[in-house]
C-alpha cells in the first residue's frame, strides 16, 4: 500500500472527471464556472490506464468528483471501466444531483456502490441563494430514489455556515427517519472566496457541542473511513458527521490523494503543487514508471496543511481540484 514518510497509508483517491459545473455556490463558484485548465479532461483510455496502477499501488476506492462529475457525457461508460477492476470495492461519485435522478438506476447497474449528495439547505429560497438553481425539491427526490436503491451508502454533504446551525433541527428531522449520513463540512478558505469565508465561517467545535448537547454520540473511526468524526443518536435512524479541517491534527488520518481532471496528481488539497502524470496515462506499457512516480512524489507529501495560518495554497477554487 502506498505510504508518504510519516507512515500514514493511502487507499483511496478522489479522481476529478471535470472543473465544469452548472451550479454557482456562493463559497466556491459565486460568478459560475470559469474555465481554468487549459487541457481537456482524461478520456477513457488514460482513465483505464490511471486506475490500473492505482489499484496496483493498493487502492481499493475512488471518489468521482469535479466540479460536477454528472456533465460527463461518458459518466456510465467510466463507472463500468473502472469497476471492471476488480480491486476496486467502492466507487463513490460526489454530485449536486441535478442530472442524477434520470440515470442513477443504470449507474448503480454499472456498478456505482456509494453516494454523496449535495444539499446546503433544507429550506428552498435558502438553497436558491447559495446555489443559484432552484432544484431543492427535484435532488431530494433523488435522494428518496437513491434510498430506496442497493447503494451501499447515502451520503448528505452540507458545507458548515452560519446558517446551518439555524437549521440544524431540521436537518436532523430529516435524517431521523431515514439511512443517511449527514456531513456537515467546514467552510474552507480559497484565494476566490475570502471575503464570503470571514462572513460566513463558523468552527466545527460549536455544531459538535450542540451535537453532543442533544444525546449524538461520537463514533469510533472505521478502517478506511474518510475524516469525517461520526455521531450517532439512539432515536435517529440517520448519522452524522463532521469535517472539520481547521481542528487541530486533522491531517494526521489523511488517506486520500487526488487526481485532477488533467491527470495531475494533487498530494493535499490545499497544497502548492500539482505533478503532472498524464505523460504516463498514454501507453498501459508505461505502468511500471507511473507507480514509480507515484511513489517518488509521495515523498513530497507534507504533514499537514496549514488552512488555520490562511495559507490555501495555490487553490482558487473547490472546483478546479476537485473538492
């Protein structure tokens, strides 16, 4: 398994299929997306050719992200060829579900196994002013589909803003009935979205008091899990998490490297550099030097970011990495 020098393992990667996405979040894409990499994003064959090193490095789940990895026109056809390894036991897509509903059946067919949805708000107008796109109704109705699916896992993402707590009853209303893990994720800082990120912040540590005030019990972390702290309520059917990436020691259980949509490998988010790999994905003859290079640029992996200095690295925006 691949493994940087301070003896933390990696499993899983977050592979970018896009920067495009057809939502404008107010603390990541405010202005709509922009295009920011000049180079077309990975087709099929250097897809194939990515994910047969990964899974011979010991990678056994991929996350497709973006932007929003459902405007790939392709997007069945990428989720067959990367289950076609059979190393890979979990492929997870990241979406604002907005095209999801009408092909989700036919990409869990494919074999989609985990999900993640977007959900910000749970009040419309509210959702309309974060987003821009008046969709509340139509995602969770995905969401219902999506339950009522053979998905081993439903996922809510909601990015942690002042707001929230307004609507934290609500939400853990909405999930008390129903198996979904809730994650509430930090608003990050970018060099985009600066002044939103002073207005809107708030510290993971005042959702978790409140959390833990209302009886949610904090969980024991799961092999291979991703950072998300889990609590659960006796009365609740749903759970929740928290990302929380400004909380001290947070790196330290990092196990995922990213991908851009470019075939850049990306070592930290919030890092400074992208390596460039998609001289490798041309050839499957060229295995051998894309895990060596892999390896060697592990060694580039830091101990951790540093968000809580406001250094964001080179990251404009989510989008453009991949969240």
């Amino acid at each position: 398994m691949l493994q940087d020098n301070f003896a933390r393992q990696f499993s899983y990667v977050r592979l970018s299929l896009t920067e495009r996405c057809n939502f404008k979040c107010q603390y990541c894409l405010p202005n709509g997306y922009q295009a920011c990499s000049p180079e077309p994003a990975l087709n099929l064959q250097e897809i194939s050719n990515l994910v047969a090193g990964l899974v011979e490095l010991g990678i056994w789940k991929i996350r497709l992200t973006g932007g929003e990895p459902t405007l790939r026109r392709d997007l069945l056809e990428i989720i067959q060829l990367i289950r076609s390894f059979p190393q890979i036991k979990t492929l997870a897509i990241t979406t604002n579900a907005y095209k999801l509903g009408a092909h989700l059946d036919e990409y869990i067919a494919a074999g989609l196994t985990n999900l993640n949805i977007s959900m910000d708000s749970l009040n419309r107008e509210r959702f309309y002013q974060i987003t821009q796109v008046d969709k509340l109704d139509a995602i969770q109705q995905t969401i219902q589909q999506a339950l009522a699916s053979n998905l081993q896992q439903v996922k809510i993402n909601a990015v942690l803003i002042k707001h929230s707590l307004d609507e934290l009853a609500d939400f853990l209303t909405y999930i008390q009935d129903k198996a979904l893990s809730l994650r509430f994720i930090e608003l990050m800082q970018t060099s985009d979205n600066q002044a939103y990120f002073q207005e809107n912040y708030v510290s993971a540590e005042v959702l978790r008091a409140k959390l833990q005030a209302l009886g949610w019990i904090e969980q024991p972390r799961q092999y291979g899990a991703g950072p998300a702290i889990e609590f659960r309520q006796p009365n609740s059917i749903g759970s929740v998490g928290i990302i929380a990436p400004y909380s001290k020691n947070f790196c330290s259980s990092c196990n995922r490297l990213r991908f851009t949509q470019d075939g850049a490998l990306r070592l930290c988010l919030f890092g400074d550099e992208n390596y460039s790999l998609r001289h490798l994905l041309q050839n499957p003859n060229q295995r051998e030097e894309l895990k060596a290079s892999i390896i060697k640029c592990m060694g580039n992996k830091s101990i951790g970011h540093q968000l809580a200095q406001a250094k964001t690295g080179n990251i404009m925006n989510l989008s453009n990495v991949g969240g």
